[in-house]
C-alpha cells in the first residue's frame, strides 16, 4: 500500500507515498483512501488533515494512466457515470463524500491533471516555490472530469480557469498565488512546518465552530447573498448555547487559552 498515515497531536498527515510513478493513483490507493477519509470524518481527535505526496517531483499526477484503460473498457459510458454517481470520486474526496472537516493541500511539486482536482477538492491549499499547477486533459482529447471544471473557477477568476481549462497550459507557483488558487509559497523544506503551522492553528480553535463555519461557506456559495445571511445565522445560534462557547469567553476573561471538547 502506498498511502502513509502520520498523527501528530489532533493533526492526521496523509502522504500519498509512489514517487516512481508522480504519485498516481492506483484503484486500490483510492479504495485506502475512502477508508482513511472515513476514519477522519468519525474520529473525534481528529480535527485537521494534511494531504501530501512523497518526494519533490510530484504532488500527485491523478490517476495511474495505465489502469485508466482497463477501466473504460470494462464498462459502458451509462455504467461509469451511474459508478460516478456514487464513488467518492478522484482520492475519495472529489465527489460524494465530504469529511466534515478542513483538508490542507500541501502541495510539494507539479500538480497537474487530477491531482490538480484532488487539490482543488481540498479547502486549503500552500505550494513548494518549484510546484507548477494545470489541467492538460484537452490536449489528451478529454477533459477535467473529477471536478476541474467546476471547482477551478470557483478558485480563480473565471477566465484565468478557462484559460488553464481550454488550453492545457500550466501555471507556476507565483501565479497560483496571485490568482488565490494557492494562499503560500515556500520553499520545499518549509512547505510541511507551513501545513502544520496552518493546521494546528485551526485544530486549536473550536471544533464545532470550525464544522460549522466551514458548512456556511461552502453551503452559502451555492446560494443568493440573503439567503446565505439567513444560512450563517441558522449556523451560528446553536454554537452560542455550546459549552465550547461558554470555555472560549471564559477563557478570555481569564486570560488563558481555551480548552474546546466539541460539546
């Protein structure tokens, strides 16, 4: 199996860990990978993760190219798309499954394809200064189909995703990072304590809090700017009866940093 798992504190660290091949993903690392996002999901502990790949030469190329074949000549197009319609997608997290809880891309070399999209599917992404980021799928003759299309220009302006979708031409760090579609740049030794550093503080914060914040914004994108208001306050009014509500302003009367439990 070449999906590493790693906890540190309440952090969990996934490194997708096949260097030889750009980290693609084969069938049965994304069948490690629903488990592994599952587990995250249930455990309590657990309230940040890190995804990664091993090496600096790749975050992950998507799918292993050589079983991608097999996989479409073992089925009609109606049976892929009704499988589609209910696997959790490209790395378990690309369609049909959310987790819950905040997914940090740490992203330590060129990110392309469908590793772009399981970048994208993550909530926060940091790159390596020598990352490059694009979707060549046109220039294959296919196109973006675990989520690049529609999670990209949510990510950038629209038509900087169009350029990167309808041409296949990539983009480096700096430009990820002065279209959003990345929030760091570092260097490659930096890029893990910049993860955790980003990791540890939210896993600090409250975890219901966190939840809930996280629901609003991606439910509210979805919605007019009333109706996400009338969201962010159905949202917000159970916390304020919480016990973590009650610890964090008692930890600010007493000067002191809170101890959230999730209740």
């Amino acid at each position: 199996m070449s999906i590493r798992r790693e906890i540190r504190g309440q952090v969990l660290i996934v490194t997708i860990d096949r260097p030889e091949v750009r980290n693609a993903l084969s069938g049965e690392m994304r069948e490690a990978l629903i488990a592994v996002w599952r587990e995250f999901r249930l455990e309590p502990d657990l309230r940040v993760a890190i995804l990664t790949g091993a090496g600096d030469k790749s975050f992950c190329a998507g799918a292993d190219l050589k079983e991608i074949g097999e996989y479409y000549r073992s089925m009609t197009p109606i049976e892929r798309r009704e499988n589609g319609e209910q696997h959790p997608g490209l790395g378990a997290i690309t369609r049909n499954f959310d987790p819950r809880k905040p997914i940090i891309a740490a992203i330590n070399g060129p990110c392309l394809a469908g590793g772009l999209e399981l970048a994208l599917a993550c909530d926060i992404r940091i790159a390596a200064e020598h990352a490059v980021f694009g979707l060549p799928e046109v220039c294959r003759g296919i196109l973006p189909g675990a989520g690049g299309t529609q999670r990209l220009p949510r990510a950038v302006p629209e038509g900087v995703a169009l350029e990167m979708i309808l041409t296949g031409a990539p983009i480096d760090a700096q430009a990820a990072l002065r279209w959003g579609l990345v929030s760091h740049v570092v260097s490659g030794r930096e890029l893990l304590d910049k993860a955790m550093c980003i990791a540890e503080m939210i896993a600090a914060n409250g975890p219901l809090a966190v939840r809930a914040a996280r629901d609003a914004v991606y439910q509210g994108l979805a919605l007019p700017l009333d109706q996400a208001l009338r969201l962010e306050q159905f949202q917000a009014e159970p916390l304020r009866l919480s016990e973590d509500a009650k610890e964090g302003v008692q930890a600010f009367i007493e000067k002191r940093q809170p101890e959230f439990t999730g209740k």
